[in-house]
C-alpha cells in the first residue's frame, strides 16, 4: 500500500503539470492541431512592383509565409500549413478545377518545404514561377475556396482551428461577372459556418485598395474582433509581417470560467495568458534502429507476485499517530478540490492601492465569452467601462480548475489602444494580477550604510537621467535561445555556416560614454577617495600554517570503531575518503571504488 503522497507524484501527475504550468508561465496544451492555408494570388498583377526598389507583392507574400514557416517550425511543429496559388495558368488539384495550383498540402512545416519556397523569391524566382506554373487569367473564388475545404476534409487529424490567409492586391476578382461573385460570397459563409475562418491580408496597389468593393462580405471576423476595424492596405514587408503575426495564432483561452457578480448574477469570460517564458525545446529520445520517437509507458506490479496491478487495485494511505489511515481515490481527489472553478466577486479597490512590489508572477487576461452564457459581452463592457471610470480594481477569488487552490486577484481595467496601421496594440479587458498573501511578503533586513550627501544624490540623478530609455520587452531577444535556433536552421535548411545571433542584452558602452561624458569622472571624485582605482587587483590572503597541509579529512575513529561498524554493517555511512585514510592506516591497499574499500576493510576487520 503506497503513502498518500505519492498519489499527488503518480495518478495527479497530469492535473499538477497543467497546475504548474499555469503557475510558472510554462507550456500550455490544447486538444487538436491549428491549421492554415495559405492562399496566394499569382496574377500578373501581383508580379509588378509599384517602385524600383520595392518588393513585388507576391515577393512579399513568399517571405511572409517563409518567416511564419519558420516560427512554426520553433514554436509549434504539430501545426498543419498549406500553400494555394490560384489564377495560374496550370492547375493541380484534387477536383481538377482550372486555374489553381496546390503547392503543399496541408502536412507540417520543414525544411523541404521553405526551401521549396525559396525557390519563388526574388527575380529568379519570377522565371520558375513563369516557367512552372504560369499566370491564368479566368478563375473563381468560389472554386479556390472549394478546393481548400477539401484540403481540410482530407485531413485525418483532429484540428482545433481552420484558417484561410488569402493575400492579393485585386479589391474586386469579379467585378464584371455578378453570378461568380455571388457564388463566391456563398461559398464563404458556408466556410464560415462550418468553422473556417477567412482573413484578408490585402496588398497596396495604384489607386489603393477598396475593401468595401468585395471583400467585406467575404472575410471571417471573430465574435471577439471589432467589425468596424479593418487593417490598412501593406506596401512593405513589416507592414506585412506585423499583420500576419496578429493573426497567425489562433486566440485559445486557458480556460472559460463563471464570472460570479453575485449568487443571481453571473457571465463567461476566458482566460488567457499573454506572456510566456520561452524555453528549448527537449530533446526527444529516438530508436536508434529506425529514428522514429520512442515512448515510455508505466506498469505498476506486485512485489510479492509480480502480476501487473490495476489502478482499482491500489489504494492510497497517510500514517497518523502510529496509526495507517486508508483513502479511496475519491476521496483524495475530494481533499484537493476548495471549490468550483470560477470567478467569484469579492468587493472594489481604488487602482492606487495596487503596488508594483505586489508582483508574484506574470498577470494573465480576462475576455468575455459569449459560449456558455449570453450576454457576456454587454455585462463584461459594462464592468469594464465602470472600473475605467472610477479608477478601481475588482478583488476576486479565482479559482482555475478543480484540484487547485484558490487565489485572490485583482481585475485591473484595460482600455483599447491601436496603432496608425489599425491594428490593434492593447486589447480592451482585465488584466488578472495575482495578489500575494502575507507569507509571501518577506522583511528584509536593512543594514546600516553610509548615506550620500545631497551633491552625489544630484550627480547621480544627471547620471541616471542621461541614460534613460523607452523599454520595449520584444526590443531584447534572449541571445542564447536564438543562437541555438538559429543552428538548427542551418542544419536543417544545409546552410554552410549559422548565421551569428546579436546579443542586444549587452550594454552599448560607447554609446553610453558618448551620453555621459565628464559625469561619470565627476561622480568618482565626490564618493571615492583620490587613490581609489577600480582596476587594482586585490592583494591575495595567505594560508595559514593549518590550511595549507594535507586536504585528506582527518579520521577521528579509532580500530574498534571501525570494527564495531563492520559488525553493525554500518560501515557503508562512512564517506569514500574517510575509508581511504582508514584503509592507509590500517595498512591496507584498498582501491578506488568504494564498494572494493569496504569489502577490504570488513575483510580485515573481520578475520579474526
């Protein structure tokens, strides 16, 4: 019978990873696999650059697809990509309509494959497009969005999302043929209601780029996205990028909870976490006979018997007084659980009441869901517009799951920001800041230093301000993890050598000297003495008479110590060392493991 702690190590193995990694801001999981096709249009059009130095639009889009590739491969390899041309000259696909051209079915990201697109970049690439595949004219969208729904039926994987991210630079396909454009229109709100979603990244052309002409009617807009806001048309590459990173990951809610206003009164929100701690990847053991991912499974047998076990067979125990008190699973599980996962109201603080010391772990963010309870949305904007008003924060007990503890949070409002591009930078919300207990609130203890005198205090004011700087969090990447990536993009991509990461987390000591100039000089003379030189060496201690001897422990145990221990069979508690110098002072060769010097020590303690 196993002790009841081990069923927190074994069974609740599972339910303490995702516990943790809430916790710490690790790795979360999700059911299914995110899937995306890329839908380029290869008209002529999107082959012509508006300047001589700019990139075509199809250029563009080659890249951004290649960049979102890449960052798939790093960050989620599981994720399914395709790649559509449509308005070809050459067709291939699985229903045989004209003018589209599938490049890569829907499978995941590798090397072969961004490779296979780099092959489309650039000039040369022009002349393999032309050659390969050609430009068509005559096409229907209704048929291109056709053909990716059956990439997504082919799929034998369970997937969580479908997306379509189409890129042109034609705001109306069909403008001289209704009877297409209609079926087009159709086509998508089938796609639309059966759970795949349409984005628009829509490329900058002569005149600009009408969206209302179109494709209004055709794009996708989640239930948690602004109708009214649409992204400006991209004329160059970040402008690009920037769109897609917004929406090539899917938004997936930790978790959907009750928001419990009061015991009549309550909505759905999501929780989401918007920071997370990159980490390598772990390696993943491989057969070495045929390189494919080796698994681990665990049996729990009888040490008597030997027959397997079945869960229902164990049970679980905590020893009490002398006294072994058994526990069915039930109730262990029933001892984790406080309370019902949720959100429940505990009252309104004023903002200022919220200190930065108060930090325990990254916050996460709260959205109302509209899934399990209608009206969400309109009861969460108005919490949100109050708490905004009055300058408060919500206290709440959050529970995430079942088997976890409670926490108390603070809801703190968050207004709507966006960019002049339209996109948006801050979401509107509540942000949800753990709050510390009294425990995790430490007294420090000060000790007494000299204080500074007004003048230093001034100087290194001026210093400080003259090395101020906005700090932007994405503005720093960790060197070693991009160095590491890095050389697996060579390895895989057979590049001759990696390119070198920059490390931006060094200071820029020119630049700062540059800033500061005589300061620093200034600041010396007023705190340390005229002789002081940072760059002197410390004079080195000298060992004492005592420390300098031998390094050997000194044994303080006497023969018939030592031979009481042999007959005890106690002489395994006795260090590597400590046996050696007993084995030189019994005059005994003993060896270097430790198992040869105890079977020569009991050996000779014991023969007589």
């Amino acid at each position: 019978m196993s002790e009841w702690e081990s069923y927190y190590k074994t069974e609740g193995d599972e339910e303490e990873e995702k516990e943790d990694s809430a916790d710490t801001g690790g790795e979360y999981k999700y059911s299914g696999r995110d899937s995306l096709i890329f839908l380029v249009d290869a008209s002529r059009a999107m082959f012509e650059s508006l300047g001589e130095e700019e990139l075509t639009p199809f250029d563009m889009s080659i890249q951004c697809i290649q960049s979102v590739y890449t960052s798939k491969i790093i960050s989620s390899d599981r994720d399914l990509l395709a790649v559509v041309f449509y308005g070809t000259k050459t067709d291939k696909n699985s229903v045989n309509f004209k003018n589209i051209y599938v490049l890569q079915e829907l499978d995941n990201p590798g090397a072969k494959r961004i490779l296979e697109l780099d092959r489309f970049k650039g000039q040369q690439g022009k002349k393999h497009f032309e050659e390969l595949i050609g430009h068509g004219s005559d096409y229907s969208l209704s048929e291109v969005l056709w053909v990716c729904a059956n990439l997504f039926s082919d799929v034998q994987f369970k997937m969580s999302h479908k997306r379509i991210m189409l890129f042109t630079n034609e705001d109306d396909p069909h403008g001289s043929d209704s009877a297409k454009a209609s079926r087009a229109r159709t086509k998508a709100s089938d796609l639309r209601d059966t759970g795949i979603f349409l984005d628009l990244m829509h490329l900058k052309k002569p005149g600009g780029f009408d969206i209302s002409l179109f494709y209004r009617d055709i794009i996708s807009t989640a239930e948690d996205e602004d109708i009214g806001v649409h992204f400006e048309e991209s004329g160059k590459l970040e402008d690009l990028l920037r769109k897609v990173r917004a929406k090539e990951t899917r938004k997936r809610a930790l978790c959907r909870l009750k928001f419990k206003l009061s015991k009549d009164i309550a909505f759905t929100v999501g929780i989401y976490n918007l920071v997370q701690k990159a980490n390598k990847p772990p390696p993943v053991r491989l057969y070495r006979e045929t390189n494919e991912p080796v698994r681990t499974k665990t049996r729990t047998f009888n040490v008597n018997t030997g027959s397997l076990l079945l869960p229902s067979d164990t049970k679980r125990s905590q020893i009490y007084a002398n006294r072994k008190i058994v526990l069915e699973k039930e109730e262990t599980e029933q001892l984790k659980c406080f309370d019902e996962p949720g959100l429940i109201l505990i009252g309104f603080k004023p903002v200022a009441l919220l200190k930065k010391h108060h930090y325990l772990r990254p916050s996460l963010f709260v959205y109302p869901e509209e899934t399990l309870v209608n009206g969400s949305s309109t009861l969460f904007s108005a919490l949100l517009v109050k708490c905004l008003e009055k300058e408060v924060i919500a206290v709440c007990r959050y529970t995430p799951r079942k088997n976890t503890s409670p926490y108390f949070v603070a809801l703190v409002p968050q207004e709507e920001e966006l960019d002049d591009q339209n996109i948006q930078v801050t979401p509107p919300g509540l942000q949800l800041v753990y709050l510390p207990y009294a425990d995790d609130k430490r007294n420090v203890p000060f000790t007494a230093k000299v204080v500074a005198n007004p003048e230093q205090i001034d100087k290194m004011k001026a210093i400080v301000q003259k090395l101020r700087f906005r700090y932007r969090s994405d503005s720093f990447e960790n060197p070693v993890l991009q160095q590491h990536f890095r050389n697996l993009e060579a390895l895989a991509l057979d590049l001759m050598e990696p390119e070198q990461a920059v490390d931006l987390t060094l200071p820029k000591v020119e630049a700062m000297n540059k800033r500061l100039g005589s300061l620093v000089d200034e600041f010396k003379e007023l705190v340390y003495p005229p002789d002081y030189s940072p760059e002197g060496k410390g004079t080195k201690r000298k060992q004492d008479a005592e420390g300098s001897g031998s390094k050997r422990p000194k044994v303080e145990l006497s023969e018939e110590e030592l031979k009481d221990h042999a007959i005890k069979g106690t002489l395994g508690k006795l260090t590597v060392p400590m046996l050696k110098e007993a084995c030189r002072a019994c005059g005994l060769k003993g060896g270097l493991k430790k198992q040869e010097l105890l079977d020569t020590l009991t050996k000779h303690l014991l023969k007589d």
